[in-house]
C-alpha cells in the first residue's frame, strides 16, 4: 500500500496546497472534498501537509474524513510549510486561535465543525468555547487538558519526563536513531514496518526543526485549558484509546467530564495518532457523531476575557486640579485607554466615572492592553490599577454579565497602583506569551465562593 496516489498522468492526485497570512506569518492550508458540512481537522503535535500524503494511512484517514465533509487542514505555525518558530518566539494559545480563524475566513467557512487530535485539542476546545458561533460540534481524541502532572491532575508528565524529553529531542530530532526510538512510542501498532520508519524520519525533518518543535512542546509543557472546559456550549465528543503511553485514558475521562453533556468514548489500542491503528473504529464513531442530526441550542454564553481598569487617586486628582482641568485630563485618559482597546482588539463594554469595562476574545491580550495603558497614561502623570480573569460570560445585548464579570471586577478592587492582577486562570492560559507574573497569593473576592490564587503581571 506504500505508494501515493497519482493520475493517469503521473501527478500525484493531492489538494492544492494554499497559503494564507495573519499578519507576517504564512499558514499552508488545503481543502478537499465537497460534503454538506465543513470540519477542521488540527493534527496533533507536528505535521506537513505535503509529506502526509506520502503516508497510505495518513492519506487514507483524510479522504475518509473528505468523503462526507469539505474538510479543511493546515500545519499550525511553527511546523510544516508554515512559517518556524524558534524557542524564544512561542504564541499564546489565542495566537493559535486567531490563525485557525484566518484560514476559515479564506476559505468561507462561516461555521464548521473541529477536529482536535492531541495538543491541537487544547486549540480546538478554546477556538470552541470563545467562537460558538462558528463552531457546529467539536471533536476530540487523544487529547489532556494540561501539560504537566500537579497533585490534582496525576496523568500527565512530571516536570522531570518533560526535561529528559526535551533533552533527547534536542539531541535527536531528526535522525534515523531518535525515529526508531520514537516511533514504538508513537505508534507502536507500526513500529516494525521499515518504510513507515523511513517516513517517519522524513516526516520529522520536514515537519518542523529542532528548534522549532522545541518551542511547540514547550508551549504545551506550559498549557492548562481545564478552566474553560465547562464553557464550552456546542456538542462535543472525546474519544481516547485505552492504552495510550503519551496521552492517559484518565486524562481523556477528565476532559469529557469537564465538559457540559459531552460524550466519552474508549476505544482499544496504544496508538497516538488517530490514522494508526485501527483508524477506521475512530472514523465510523467521529462520522456518526457529525453526520447526527443534532440541535444546537441558540449560543448566549461565551468564553471571554475581561478588564477592568481604574485611575488611581482619581478624587484627589480632581480636587487639585479643578473640575474644568480634571474632565479634560479624563478625556485624554479615556482617548488612551480606547485607543490601546483598539490596538489589542479589546470591545468597551461599559465606562463609568474613571473607570473601564472591556472583553477580549483572548486573556494575553488583555493583560497586555492593561500593560500598554499603564505606559500610555505615565506620561500624563495618571496611574491605574487594573484586573484581568478568563471565564464564562453571559450575552445580554451590548452588554455581558455572569460571575466571570463579577470575579473581574473583584480581582482589578484588590490591585494597588500600577499593579495588573490576574487570576490563576488567565496565568494558565497566556503560555508563549512573554508575559511574566509574580506570586499575588490567595485572596477572598467579595460575594465570590471559594478562594483565589491571584498573580500580578512583572
């Protein structure tokens, strides 16, 4: 079966390989098949949309999912013919998000159904939970919701296997050794066949260098998404293979169970990737799933991130300087303030006497809005204090309210001057992206249940 599939005229018969750019970054992308639906399918881990099709089982689980889809695949940045990444240059999870929205918007894709397999799940559950208007169902196999084992979440690699790991990856990427060391790993289902080594080799090399898988790792290493899962609102489907090494069954378990009315499924085997092995136990339950009827609840709640900002010592500022003075400076604060909203695609949602209220579709770019006013409003002799947490909001018009709001509002009254608090969430969510935070401690919120860790942006 080791051959690719070709015309009558010699040309390998695969889709067009397309480039779209967000920003100065280039994302290689194909579409394929005519289906009544559009589903994104996000390979885990590393990929090269040229190279796959050089493998019979990769090529064949694509057509399969083509065959009742218009199914679109693209290399996330950082592998394949997407622009690399280095170890110093790691994106934020909504980085991530905004490529996958550039790519459906080049397609037309106005609602399509996810596809995530291994860490691509993370992407795909928070693409999910923040754009549910554009997501019809999301899928996942194989998937953790953190990248590192803590006391409560035991699945997952200590920060010990991680550094081993990465010390043999640096050593070893890429050679006909560390492939034939990996693939059992991988795919143990495959490990004895020859020419899947050789492509396994190949495919490495060509999939990303050892710089750049460095940085993807890491940016998992890092990734905690169990705080959003219960926001996610559209019907979602997790499938795990019982003896996966990499990715624990539990860890599979964990994610359907944070996630409101999903399913769980457990299929048997230990391979990574959801084209090895039995490939087609996961194709028949992923097409069922998709191909269901099902009704989709109108969406009036979101995944969001909010802000809120205050000028310090406004009272004294404003009995100094005289009222006529005070407005006019309040101006120039205000025009500041929506100008760095604008920068960092931040929606005011409500301004009330010296104060702002705005969502973001992504936390690290709230804290680095805070983070940009704070330098912005210096040189007008204004400090502010401001408050930052991801969660659960709901839509009532222009406006949002939920007990995300509430803890957003709590989080920026504990701030001092100049000081940026986040909540532990946000800080488990914004890995790659060259924000640091210092230890808050934990804090009572006000009308909040429980206790919360809170950090403060370095």
């Amino acid at each position: 079966m080791w051959h690719a599939e070709t015309h009558g005229d010699g040309v390998m018969d695969i889709p067009d390989i397309r480039y779209v750019r967000n920003g100065g970054v280039a994302l290689a992308y194909q579409v394929l098949g005519d289906g009544p639906m559009d589903l994104v399918y996000v390979q885990g881990f590393i990929n090269n949309i040229d190279i796959a099709w050089d493998n019979p089982y990769y090529a064949r689980f694509l057509r399969r999912l083509s065959s009742f889809s218009r199914l679109i695949i693209m290399d996330r940045r950082g592998t394949g013919l997407s622009d690399r990444m280095s170890p110093k240059d790691l994106p934020p999870l909504e980085v991530l998000m905004d490529d996958l929205g550039v790519v459906l918007d080049e397609v037309g894709s106005e609602r399509t159904a996810l596809f995530g397999a291994g860490d691509s799940g993370c992407l795909c559950a928070m693409f999910a939970a923040t754009y549910p208007d554009r997501v019809a169902a999301l899928a996942l196999f194989g998937v953790s919701a953190a990248g590192t084992a803590t006391a409560d979440y035991p699945w997952q690699w200590s920060e010990r296997d991680w550094e081993e790991y990465f010390t043999e990856l640096m050593a070893g990427w890429g050679t006909l050794a560390y492939a034939r060391k990996t693939l059992p790993r991988w795919q143990p289902s495959l490990a004895s066949d020859e020419r899947m080594l050789a492509w396994w080799t190949r495919f490495m090399r060509q999939a990303a260098s050892p710089s750049s898988v460095e940085a993807i790792e890491r940016i998992w290493h890092l990734i905690d998404v169990r705080p959003i899962l219960p926001t996610i609102r559209v019907p979602t489907f997790v499938v795990h293979r019982t003896d996966n090494p990499n990715e624990r069954v539990e860890a599979g378990r964990d994610v359907a169970d944070r996630i409101p009315g999903a399913r769980f499924l457990e299929l048997p085997g230990d391979d990574d990737a959801p084209w090895a092995g039995d490939q087609d136990a996961v194709l028949d339950a992923i097409e069922e799933f998709l191909t269901g009827k099902r009704h989709i609840a109108e969406i009036d709640r979101v995944l969001s991130t909010v802000l809120f900002t205050d000028i310090v010592g406004s009272t004294e500022h404003a009995a100094a300087l005289g009222d006529a003075r005070w407005r006019e400076l309040l101006e120039e604060h205000n025009q500041i303030v929506r100008n760095e909203l604008e920068r960092f695609r931040g929606t005011e949602v409500n301004t009330a006497g010296d104060g702002f209220f705005a969502r973001f579709d992504g936390p690290a770019r709230a804290a680095q809005c805070a983070r940009a006013i704070g330098v912005a409003l210096a040189p007008i002799g204004l400090e502010i204090r401001a408050g930052v947490h991801t969660g659960e909001v709901e839509l009532m018009g222009a406006d949002i309210g939920g007990i995300a709001v509430h803890v957003g509002s709590r989080v920026a009254a504990l701030a001092r001057p100049s000081e940026i608090l986040v909540s532990s969430t946000v800080k488990d969510l914004v890995a790659g992206s060259g924000l640091t935070f210092e230890d808050a401690g934990e804090h009572e919120l006000k009308g909040v249940p429980d206790r919360w860790h809170l950090y403060r942006v370095a």
